[in-house]
C-alpha cells in the first residue's frame, strides 16, 4: 500500500494529537501521570483515523504500534486487536517456567535450552492465535500463517479493525512518528499490514485521498457487478459496502474479470463524472503488460483492426472491416521467455481505444493470443489469464495535476 486516506483532515488531526502530547507531557487522553510521554521511545508509531457514523456524526480514533512500556491499552487509544485478558493469561501460563529454563540454558544445560525454545514456540502460536480482524464484510480473519513477529499490532491497523467493529465509514487516516516535536508521516507498511489490510478493506489500495481510490484488482473478481445475486461480489459492491456514501456506480472505467491490475474507483459523483468523461475522450494513458504465445519478431508495431461484438456468441468480440468499431493496440516487445518448454513473448500494450476485450482479441488475431486466455486462446487447469493494467496516467479531478500510478505485473 502506498497511501489510504492520508487527507488533509487526518494531517490536521495528527498534528494536533502531536502538541496535546507534548504539551501535556501524557500520552493517554484524558492527560494522567501514570502515562508520560516519554514512555513511548523515538520509534513507537501513532495513528488517526477519520470515520463517520451512520447518521454522519464524526468519531477520532487514536492509535499506537505494539505495546508502550508492556501496556495495550492506554486511555484515549483503540485496544489491540486480541483480547488484552486472554493475552496476559497466554503469557502468564508459562512465563515463570520460560524464566527457570532460561538461566538453566545460559549456564549450558542443553536439555534446558531445548524445553525453553519449545515452550517458547508454544507461547507465541497461543498468542498468535489470539489475534481477530474485522473484514469489510463483516467477517473475522485471523493471523496468516508464517506472519511476521508484530503482524497485526500497527497503529493504523488497529485503528481500522475498530472502525469496522463499530460499522465506522473511514474517512481519512494518518500514522506518523514524533520526531523533533512534530509528526513524521509514513504509509500503512507492506511487510506486515500488507498481509492483512487487502482483507480487511476488500480490496488492495495502492492510494485513496478524498475524491478517487486507485485498486490493484486480483485476477478474477468482477469490475462490477453482474447479472444475478451470483454475480453481485465485485470491485465496486466492496468499495460501496465499505464507503456506503460513496456513488453505487463508483468505477470511472473497467477491467475484465481475469484481467489484473490498476482500477480508478470515485468517493464523490463529481470525481465519477470528471474522471468517466476523461476516459471517453481518451485523456487517460493507459499501459498494459502481457505474455503472448509464441514469439514476435518485431521490436514494436500497431494493430488496427476494427472490432465488434459477435451477437450470436456473447461475450466474444470479432473483427468487422465493415460494422466493427475503431481498435488501435500499439504494443512493444520486452522479451521472450521459456515457460515449460514453450516460448512467450513479454509485450508491453499502449491501448489507444478502449473496445471490449480489446487486447486479447488484437493479439488473438495476428496470431499470438495471452497465454491463459480462455475466450480467445487456451487455458491450462489452474492457469491465469496472463494481462496486467500496469500503469496508469489521468488528471486529478480536484488538483487538475498529471498523476501516476503503476503496479508491476504479478506473473
């Protein structure tokens, strides 16, 4: 994740949680001696959070990483996301016994050693397991399997996990260090909340502020829902379920179910307008990356070859020199590759129209479909379609400033 709802609002908020702080020499709010600031070291992380109720109240969520001087829980902040008594129990459990073995390995009893790092390792599942997180969808996940030490103990995370335990639209967030009497601002981290935020939200946020949000869509899920309760999960059902004031139809434009990569979804109908008359006047650069099947011997080329919708076979999409619709595809060769014996070719397309199912179909007709296309190719069991919206380039809707984003390519 790059950045989620830094906005100005949250800034604002964390900075004045800063001076509160210092200015009062405590960390809890309300202020209390029993919790100097000075009791949380250089690196200890804080978190704002932003949300609303459903009647639009506004509510401030206040959050550290980890512990602070052997305390979760501090008034004033969000709890951590296992229960603090279950916790203590789990330690407690073995905490004297791991003490006892300790000294006896220090003083080289081998025996000793082995029981402690065998007790040790018990503690620690028992504790892992403690951990829950609220998901978009109301479900509960716990830790993944293997997760780093710490998984799951980010301010800003813990912030989010509450926020979805109270049914709290998120607005903004911001999660900084104090460093020199002021907030020192970092983005959710990829190492650890990476494993858990893609759950909890629905989605993957690479950047979201208060007007657009930019997803790396999985391979697989719909841009928007279907025909048929079957068919209603999809990139903008998540991103409507979990900011519900956002527009129903909140995607400015759209990717096939297998293919992966960047998505522009909008906060505001203002953001949803500007951005959907951009792409339909083809302001947005958009790039793709590929595998095709066999090898192009051509640095770089263009296909221009109309195309339609074959109304007796749907979804398929034909060429059509006569009724099809305008379809330019440049592309650029970045490779080739031997997968399992076989050669690909790794392109890089630069769409200048938009049609339907555009680019498996142009590489489908001179001859070298995406590897892992079912419609206009061939799909091994287990395989994916081998498409990935790499970059994207449109005007900000609020700022009116060029931006970027990318997404390298899964495969």
């Amino acid at each position: 994740m790059i950045s989620f709802l830094e906005t100005p609002k949250a800034i604002a908020e964390a900075e004045k949680m800063t001076k509160d702080i210092l200015d009062n020499e405590s960390l809890s709010f309300p202020p209390s001696s029993e919790f100097p600031a000075k009791s949380a070291d250089d690196g200890t992380m804080f978190a704002i959070l932003i949300a609303r109720t459903e009647s639009g109240k506004e509510v401030i969520l206040r959050g550290f990483s980890g512990a602070i001087n052997g305390k979760y829980r501090i008034p004033g902040y969000v709890p951590p996301c296992f229960s603090a008594t279950d916790w203590e129990k789990a330690v407690n459990e073995n905490d004297a016994l791991i003490h006892e073995l300790t000294v006896a390995a220090k003083g080289g009893n081998q025996e000793a050693y082995e029981k402690c790092k065998a007790l040790t390792k018990e503690t620690i599942e028992k504790l892992s397991a403690l951990y829950s997180f609220r998901c978009w969808d109301g479900q509960d996940i716990g830790l993944p399997e293997k997760a780093p030490w710490g998984t799951g103990d980010c301010a800003g995370l813990k912030c989010i996990n509450t926020a979805l335990r109270k049914n709290l639209e998120i607005t903004g967030l911001a999660e900084f260090r104090i460093v020199d009497d002021k907030p020192e601002f970092h983005p959710p981290c990829t190492t650890r909340c990476g494993l858990l935020l893609p759950k909890m939200l629905g989605l993957d946020y690479i950047y979201a502020d208060e007007d657009i949000a930019v997803i790396n869509k999985t391979e697989g899920l719909l841009s928007v829902p279907g025909r048929g309760d079957d068919k209603l999960d999809s990139a903008a059902y998540r991103f409507h379920t979990l900011f519900p004031r956002s527009p129903k139809e909140c995607t400015c434009h759209r990717l096939d179910m297998d293919t992966s990569g960047l998505l522009v979804l909008a906060f505001t109908p203002e953001a949803k307008r500007t951005l959907s008359i951009a792409f339909e006047n083809r302001e947005v650069k958009k790039e793709y990356e590929a595998l095709l099947e066999g090898v192009l011997t051509e640095d770089h080329g263009i296909i221009e070859i109309p195309i339609r919708l074959d109304v007796d076979n749907r979804p398929y999409q034909i060429a059509d020199y006569e009724q099809g619709k305008k379809a330019i595809t440049e592309w650029k060769r970045l490779g080739v590759e031997i997968i399992d014996w076989k050669k690909y070719t790794r392109v890089r397309f630069f769409p200048k129209t938009g049609r339907t199912h555009q680019l498996r179909v142009h590489s489908s007709l001179i001859g070298h479909p995406i590897k892992g296309d079912r419609l206009y190719g061939s799909r091994a069991p287990g395989e994916r379609l081998m498409l990935h919206a790499a970059s994207i380039e449109f005007t900000h809707p609020r700022s009116g400033e060029k931006v970027i984003f990318t997404s390298p390519a899964p495969f």
